[in-house]
C-alpha cells in the first residue's frame, strides 16, 4: 500500500526527525510543513491519506487543520502527534473522530502500529489517551447528563464569563435562583463548595461544557 503521507509540526528538529524516520522505514511521505496553513495546502494539493499533526502550530493548529479538511470533505484520516496529556485535548480530539492519538515521547514503533492501523480503517490511540479517557473524561460527561435543562443554560453562561448577577438578567431571574441552580450543579458534578468552585471547574472542563 503506496499510502500517501503529510507530516506537520513547527520544531525543526522534531519535524526533520520524523521524516527521516518515517523514509527509512519505507513510507511515502509526500511532503513535511512547518505549520497549519502549510500542512492544509500540503493535504488538498496532495490528496494525503495520513496527516499526522502536532497539535499546536502557527497560523492553523492541528484542530483546526482537520476542522477544515472535513469542511472540504477530503478523505484524509488524520494521526495527531502530540505532548499534551490534558483532558481538555484528549476531549476534544476525541470529538472531531480522529483515527490516533500519540504522544511523542513514545516510541517510533507506535507510530508504525497506528498507521497500520489507520491504514485498515482502525483507529489506533496511545494507551495514556486511553486511560485519561476513561479515567477523568467519561465519568463528567456521565455527571453532566444529570443536569436539567436550566443548569446546563446556567453552566455554559459561565463557560462564557458571565456572574451571577449578570446570568440573572440574561435570563430574567432573580440572583438568588441563580445562585440556588449553582448549588444544585455542584451538588449533581459532586464539586466541594466553595465561592468560585463551579468557575474553576468549569474553565477546566470547558470543552465538555461548550459541548452540552
């Protein structure tokens, strides 16, 4: 299989690395960009079948490099190479339906086993994804079900910014029903109370909670 491959990442050496490893390994690397808008054209010019991405580059992020893709309807499968380790990543590129997920201090041999897999129409995610996952994703998302309707409105006004008092007048209520649908939230997200525990929580969550 004579697949056709993009590598995107701003380092240097880390980019030079990965092609040179990739090409001794006998893949066909089509061409290596040194930042989003670079690797976008790169995919489109070359109708790639792999990108693999880092996530965090100039003009375009890897996100947003796939976003685009998919609004171009290419059929490029996408591998995003990357350090972060937060649930807020791991959140979001579970969203967009990625085909893997590796971190970059693993070995080269992972990355051979998830462009196998990719190459199968398999999806293939680093075992520390995994478990980030299932460990600190899952059981919030699981706890946001069980928000009614008005918390959700009231949780995502505070994804935006918004106080209290301010919350109350976008929804024509009173602060104290404010403040009695947040005690509920906190109590439903098993969150210990204090003044701006939910906020906290929130800006640490803030993927799952635009999502809702």
């Amino acid at each position: 299989m004579n697949t056709k491959i993009i590598i995107a990442d701003d380092h240097p050496m880390l980019l030079k690395g990965l092609h040179e490893e990739l090409l001794a390994h006998d893949y066909n690397v089509v061409a290596a960009a040194k930042n989003g808008a670079e690797a976008l054209e790169s995919i489109v010019k070359n109708e790639a079948d792999i990108a693999i991405l880092d996530i965090e580059m100039p003009i375009l992020n890897g996100f947003e490099v796939i976003k685009k893709s998919k609004e171009l309807s290419l059929k490029t499968k996408f591998i995003l190479l990357t350090s972060h380790k937060e649930a807020r990543f791991i959140y979001k590129a579970k969203n967009l339906n990625i085909s893997g997920y590796l971190l970059k201090d693993e070995a080269f041999e992972e990355i051979k086993k998830c462009i196998e897999a990719v190459e199968n129409g398999e999806t293939y995610f680093s075992a520390t994804f995994n478990n980030i996952f299932d460990t600190k994703i899952s059981p919030e998302l699981k706890k946001l079900q069980f928000l009614s309707p008005s918390e959700r409105t009231i949780i995502r006004l505070i994804a935006q910014g918004k106080s209290s008092s301010e919350i109350s007048e976008t929804l024509l209520i009173s602060v104290r029903t404010v403040q009695k649908h947040r005690a509920n939230i906190l109590s439903k997200l098993d969150i210990p109370s204090s003044s701006d525990a939910l906020t906290v929580w929130v800006q640490q969550h803030l993927e799952l909670v635009l999502s809702l």
